[in-house]
C-alpha cells in the first residue's frame, strides 16, 4: 500500500521541477509549460487527499476535473498572448514582457 | 537592457542560475521534510476498485454542477479570446499585403471602391 506521503512527496518533486522551469528559463512556452506542471502536482495532491481522507467522497477527482480544464483555458489565453507578442517582437523570451510596463 | 550577444554566459547570470537552483532546492527540502513529519492517514478504504465513474458524474453534474456550468462558459470564452488575439494580426497583414483582395472587409471602403471600378485583382501574385 502506497502511503500518502508517497503521493505528496511526489507532487512535491513535481512542483520543484515547474517552479525551477518557471524561474530559470526564459522561453514564454517552457514557462507556460513549467506552470501546468506546477498546477498538475496541485491535481495530484487533491485526488491523493480526496482519495486518502474521505475515500467515498469523489470531490477531489472533480475539482482536479475542473481544475485541468481551467489550465487549458489557460494555456489557449496564453498560447495566444504569446503567438501576438512574438508576431509584434519576433521573441519568445520572457523578458520581453518588461517592454509591457506602462 | 543591454543583453550580452555572443559572448559566452557571464558569472553574474551563473550566479543568479545557482541561486534559483539553491532556492528551489531548499524549497522542496522543506516541503520533503514537511511532509515526511506530518501525521497523514497511512492507508485508505480503497474505494477506486469500485465504480466510481457514476458518483463522480453525479457529482459533475448535481453538487458542482454550477461550476461545471461556468467553467464550460470561461472554456468558451478563452477559445474565443484565443481566437480573437491570433487572428487580428493576420487580417492586418492581408490588409498591408494584397491590398483589397477577395474578403474586400467593410473596413476597406477604398480598395472595394477601386476592385469594384477596375473588375480586376491587383497585386502581381496568384491567388
């Protein structure tokens, strides 16, 4: 039987890794990619809690339902925000987004 | 904002990877630690043996079905946005590009003026 801690160290691993990715690189989509990383080991946690606290209770596997489907609206807002800001500028680095200061 | 261009990474920006790596490092140490000492429940009453795809509609779509109903709604919504903000720039571009060709936008009032006179395509290329 797996425990539980098992389940958390892993998403922490899995969120080290998103939070490594969001601050070391500096391509738009690697961050991009690095955050949903970082939001799939928050949908880890909750089915490992949901599964491990109230095992007859399934509200956990649905709020990691609902909270995948809003990283794809957010990565759809963000791939287009980015596919613009690379039509305007012809980058994808990060530091772009510092000429967005107003 | 003066980047360095060809020139090899600098040990400022080395500096500054290692720094990040310590953070991180050091984050999830604590988080390990944290976790490994907290009292969590160490087995479970698997349910998961069982159907669960039918509670787990039930709940989709009775308790949380509000949510699941704004959520569809801010899908629609980014798709859109989405759309939105990677087609504005291509309409520009054929705009600048052709100069009036099949779409002839309302916005174009003077080049549908001049295809309308003239009866023919501008622009040397084919399509």
């Amino acid at each position: 039987m797996i425990p539980l801690s098992a389940y958390l160290v892993f998403s922490a691993i899995l969120f080290c890794i998103g939070l490594y990715g969001v601050l070391t690189r500096k391509n738009a989509i690697v961050v991009l990619m690095s955050i949903d990383i970082m939001l799939n080991a928050a949908n880890v946690n909750f089915v490992a809690f949901s599964a491990y606290s109230s095992p007859f209770d399934l509200s956990g596997q649905v709020f990691a339902a609902l909270s995948i489907a809003i990283a794809a609206a957010e990565v759809a807002v963000g791939l287009a925000i980015l596919l613009v800001v690379y039509r305007v500028k012809g980058r994808m680095n990060v530091r772009i987004f510092r000429e967005l200061r107003w | 904002m003066a980047a360095s261009g060809g020139a090899p990474p600098a040990a400022p920006a080395r500096t500054e990877l290692y720094s990040k790596l310590l953070a991180v490092l050091f984050f999830m140490t604590l988080l390990t630690l944290m976790l490994l000492e907290a009292p969590w429940p160490t087995e479970t009453t698997v349910a998961s043996q069982e159907q669960t795809t039918p509670p787990l509609a039930e709940l989709l779509f009775g308790e949380y079905g509000a949510s699941f109903a704004m959520l569809s709604i801010l899908m629609g919504v980014a798709l859109f946005g989405g759309l939105f903000l990677a087609r504005e720039d291509r309409e520009e571009e054929e705009g600048a590009g052709d100069g009036g060709g099949a779409k002839a936008g309302a916005a174009k009032e003077e080049g549908a003026k001049g295809a309308v006179k003239g009866g023919e395509a501008k622009g040397g290329g084919a399509g």
